[in-house]
C-alpha cells in the first residue's frame, strides 16, 4: 500500500462532465520539472517560466534539506515527468496558477497544506484530488491537476495527512500521520474539511465539485460518496481503490444532491479480495447509488502512475491503456 499507485480506467468524461459540462478531451499539457539533487521536504511553487521551481522554507543553519521529496526516488520521477512533458492534451496549454491553500482538519487542531491550481479559463466547477498512502507530495498529481485545469476546473490537491514537506513518503512519519485515519468516520470529516476549503475558493461552484481519490484516496472518496446528499459534491471516482461495504453507516444515495459514482479497478489487483469487491457493490445496490464499475481486465494495482512500472513489488503495475481508458471514462 505504501508503495505509490493511481489508476484510470472508465473515464474521466462522464462524470466530470455532470459537474462541469465541458469535454474533458480538450485537456492539454504544460511541462514542469523537478528542480535538485536530493528529494527531501521543502515548499515549492509553480512558476511563470513552466518550470517547477523549489522554495527553501527551512531557516535552520542545520538545515541540509534540498528541494521537497515529490517522488519515491529520481528515477520515478523522471518517469512521470516524462510522461508529463509528453502529454498531448498539455501542449501550448499553460502556465497554470499556483499556490498553497492551508486549511484546517475537521477538529480545527491541524492545519492541512492542500496546493490549488488554476485554470487560465476557470468553467466554475471544481475538483478535489485525493492522494495515495504517500500523501500529497507526489509529482503525479501535479501532473492530474494541470490536466483538469487545461480543462477549466479550479483543483485542490487535497491534504489528509498534515504533510507540508512531503514526510509521507517517510514510512514512521507516515504511520503515525494515517493512523488516525483508520476511523473512516474521521477520515470522511477529514474529506469533508477538503471540499469545504475548494468551495470557498472564490470562483467555484459549491453545487459543481467532484472529487477523485488514488488507493487510499479512492477509498476516501467512496466514503465521503457514501454520506448520500450530504456529501457535497456532484460526483466521485475511485481509481484502484480500497473497496469494501463503507464500514459505516451509509446514507440514502439515490438523492438527487447524491454524487455519481464511477469505480475503476483492475481484476488483478491483489489488494482487492472477491468478497471485498461484492461488499463495495452490495452496498451501493443497498443505498440505491448510481453508480458503475470499470473493470479491466489483467490490470495490477496502482495502474495509473507510470512509476509503477519501476515498481518491483509484482502487486503492482503501470497500464497505459488502462490509465487512458479510465482518465477518458471518469
């Protein structure tokens, strides 16, 4: 699970189009590059020249951290930024706007650093991007988020975690920061404190967000879903996902303030047992959702992210045809 993972099979389009009404396949792509030697945490900001430019924030005459960790390790990086500089819905599309948006949790006790990205012709609809077990510090989001805003959606890299510097790639910092989260009631308040911050972005429609979430976050997605027409959003998409019944309690989610619901996961993704995967579709049966399910076939766990064809762990694998595949869906 640690491992980083993101998935894209049924398609970006039709749900995100409920929320926004624009054709998602106009998306295109603007470069950016991670800047430095070492990966370790520090801020960072996008810049005007379409480079990722890293901030030093530490002032610490001991400080020897280098630019903020954004990846498992440089040659997963150059992996996604490769394929990030390649993306045809990308180019001639940008610079995009950006910038820390820091929010608190759902008890007020700890401040989450989301980062927002703006599109240069904002459509009014929102989008907020759930990250992996790795936390939000991750370049492939980056690379999701200017694709959504090439399309007019204003986005928030969401921040479940309270990683300002990018430690959830740390496994004992990481632990101990998710633990919390195993309360599912907790983390869709958490979730819920995630979209509450996109809706009071001035420009965005607090009745036209979607959220989408990877792994951990598309477990989290399908829990805030669950809450039914309190869950304040129009749509969720789950890419490889925790699937399970919810553990708690679900609402009525054939309102009509109930969000769509779009799972994407590959049959062979080993996380995800027989049993687990009938719970998750029972009990969207129970609550009366509206929902699909993309199932690919021969697709591994965490198929969205490029770097996981570097990843030896064989639970996991990069699909390009799957990612294409559940992007367009979504």
């Amino acid at each position: 699970e640690f491992v980083n993972e993101h998935a894209a099979p049924m398609g970006l389009r039709t749900l995100l189009l409920a929320v926004a009404g624009i054709n998602l396949s106009t998306f295109c792509f603007q470069r950016a590059f991670l800047h430095g030697r070492s990966l370790r945490p520090l801020k960072f900001r996008w810049s005007q020249t379409k480079k990722l430019v890293m901030k030093r924030t530490r002032e610490s005459d001991n400080d020897e951290s280098g630019p903020p960790r954004m990846a498992k390790d440089a040659a997963c990086a150059e992996r996604v930024q490769s394929a990030w500089r390649a993306d045809p819905r990308l180019q001639g599309i940008g610079p995009f706007a950006s910038e820390a948006l820091v929010y608190q949790d759902e008890e007020g006790s700890r401040r989450l650093h989301g980062r927002l990205v703006r599109p240069a012709a904002p459509n009014g609809a929102g989008v907020v991007v759930v990250h992996t077990a790795v936390g939000p510090r991750d370049l492939y989001l980056h690379w999701r988020a200017e694709v959504l805003a090439a399309g007019g959606y204003t986005v928030l890299i969401a921040d479940l975690l309270g990683d300002e510097y990018g430690q959830g790639w740390e496994p004992e910092w990481n632990s101990k920061a998710r633990e919390p989260l195993n309360d599912r009631a907790l983390s869709r308040k958490r979730m819920q404190a995630s979209v509450a911050a996109l809706a009071a972005v001035e420009g965005v429609d607090p009745k036209r967000i979607a959220a989408i979430g990877y792994c951990f976050g598309g477990r989290t997605v399908l829990d805030l879903a669950r809450a039914g027409s309190f869950a304040g959003i129009s749509a969720a998409v789950s890419f490889h996902g925790i699937l399970d019944d919810g553990v708690i309690a679900s609402e009525d989610m054939s309102h009509p303030d109930a969000p769509q619901v779009l799972i994407c996961h590959g049959d062979a993704d080993p996380f995800i047992s027989a049993e687990n995967r009938a719970a998750c579709e029972e009990q969207l049966r129970r609550c009366k959702a509206r929902w699909d399910m993309l199932v690919l076939g021969g697709v591994r766990h965490g198929f969205t992210n490029p770097a996981q064809a570097l990843n030896p762990n064989p639970a996991f694998g990069y699909s390009a045809r799957a990612a294409s595949v559940s992007w367009k869906a979504a």
